[in-house]
C-alpha cells in the first residue's frame, strides 16, 4: 500500500480540518498540559492546538509521507530529519536534542512547543505522560478500537480527558456502496480478490462499551451526519480519489483508475443533492479516573 499524497491532503482537506476544530475547541488546553494530537497527517490542527502558550503538544502518526509534509511546514529553520531517520523510520521530530527511535519514548520535556513522532496508534510509546488525547478523522482508519482505548488509557494521565471525531457507522456509504458494486463487476473483480476493508466505521453504543472496557469514565458518545458538497465534479473526483478511495485505486492499473473515478463521479453528479458525500461523524469524550 502506498503512503498518502500528504501534499494534496494538505491541500484539499478543509471538512476534515474543520470537523476538527469544532473538536479541538473543546480541548480548552491551559499552561503545563501536554497534549497530544493522534493522527496528526500534516498537522494544520496540531499547529492551531500548539499555539496555547504555555502547552507541549505532540503531533503523532503513522505516515512517514504525513510527519515529513507537518515538518517541513513547521518553521523550516526548526526542523530537523536526516536522511537516515526517512530511511528507517524513527520519530521525526522538531528540535530535539537526540531523535528517539521507534517506540521509545521521547523526553517531552526537553522539546520547546511542539514534536511529530512516528508511531501506531494502537502502541503508543507512552504512559501516563498527556493531560489529554485529541484525535480527528483517524480512528475510523484504526481496526481494533479495544487496542486503541486501551493504549490512549495508558498514554494518559490520571484525570486526562480524550477529545476525538472519526466517522461513525453509515459513513460514505453511498460512496462505498457505489464502489463496491464496480469492484465486483467483471471490469473490475479481478483486482480485488482477497479484499477487506480499509475502514472501521463503528457505532455509539460499541464504542461507550470499549471506552468503558478501558477503564474511561464520564463517557459521551454520538454520531452527527455531516455531508460535504463539492462545485464541480473534478474537485468531488480529486477529493474522494485521495481521500475515500486511497486504497481501493492502489489495487488498480494506473490505466483503469481514471475510469473508475469517472463512473463514480458521474453517478454522484445524478444525486441530489449532487456531489455530495454522505458523512456520518462520530464524536467522543471521556476521561480516566484520577485526580
């Protein structure tokens, strides 16, 4: 599987960044608290959530293509990754004094504002080391949420709140219905054998079991529809192929990912409303146990 075109997400992903902001507002991060932000991808939010003063924040995610395009975006004369660090995988960082490797865990205290770490979102190289845990339009990308909780438990202080929006059960699923039905047409059928879904898209009531399996407490769970409309069907194409169907068009020819994009986007131009993606956000709070 290829990495993300993290230039073009950068670019393109203003639902998803505010869908976030709406999150982050809720955050209310004052001086001395370390947040951190998992599933960061380029960081436009890491970067809002960090200019609190007085906080240390860490941006964390599992695209290497995603932590290089936030780093070279964060004042380029405080970045710092060498060579050797895009070849095997470390943390990449923002003016450290010596770049922990993989699964280590960095001194957050020895950072100015802001770090970027590369890392798995169900092992986090931390243990009860943030006041909170943010996370925007990531955990749908993350299968075993009993794994995930129980990591972001652990990450967390005593008392620390979790903050986070993925999409929820019946995201995109005009979308991938769609696309679903054309993966299993003679055209296509052949570049999808074995197939499984990127996506976990859960519902409320599973996910306040799993918070509560973790050990969170004060839980609120609930999903929000959320469609996105597009103007035009080439901005509807650029988005749902970098986006939504990332994974579904690595599995193709170069040659045929065009006409697959074209017979969706058609489709989506005969809705109504047109070039509209039927988003379903799911939100949730909690917090653990402590002082």
């Amino acid at each position: 599987m290829s990495d993300w075109d993290a230039a073009k997400y950068h670019r393109i992903s203003d639902p998803q960044l505010a869908w976030g902001r709406t999150i982050a507002a809720r955050l209310a991060p004052v001086a001395g608290e370390r947040i951190l932000d998992l599933g960061c991808g380029t960081g436009r939010l890491t970067e809002e959530i960090a200019a609190t003063p007085g906080i240390f924040v860490v941006g964390l995610d599992r695209s290497a293509a995603m932590l290089q395009e936030a780093a070279a975006r964060h004042e380029r004369g405080q970045t710092s990754i060498s060579d050797s660090s895009r070849n095997s995988g470390p943390i990449v960082a923002l003016s450290p004094p010596a770049a922990p490797k993989w699964g280590q865990t960095p001194a957050l205290d020895s950072y100015s504002t802001l770090a970027y770490v590369q890392a798995d979102g169900v092992a986090l190289p931390f243990v009860e080391a943030f006041d909170a845990v943010f996370s925007a339009a990531t955990f749908h990308w993350i299968p075993d949420h009993d794994r995930l909780f129980t990591t972001i438990h652990h990450a967390l202080k005593k008392g620390g709140r979790l903050l986070a929006q993925a999409g929820g059960a019946g995201n995109l699923e005009l979308l991938y219905g769609r696309a679903r039905r054309l993966m299993q047409s003679p055209q296509y059928e052949r570049f999808y054998t074995a197939w499984a879904e990127p996506c976990h898209f859960e519902n409320v009531s599973d996910t306040e079991a799993r918070l509560k399996r973790a050990g969170f407490q004060d839980l609120e769970a609930s999903l929000a529809f959320a469609p996105v409309t597009f103007e035009h069907p080439e901005a509807y194409a650029e988005f749902v192929a970098a986006v939504c169907l990332r994974h579904h068009l690595d599995r193709l020819l170069l040659g045929d990912r065009g006409a697959f994009m074209s017979r969706l986007t058609d489709e989506a131009v005969k809705d109504e409303p047109p070039l509209t993606l039927d988003y379903w956000r799911l939100n949730i709070s909690a917090r653990k146990a402590g002082a």
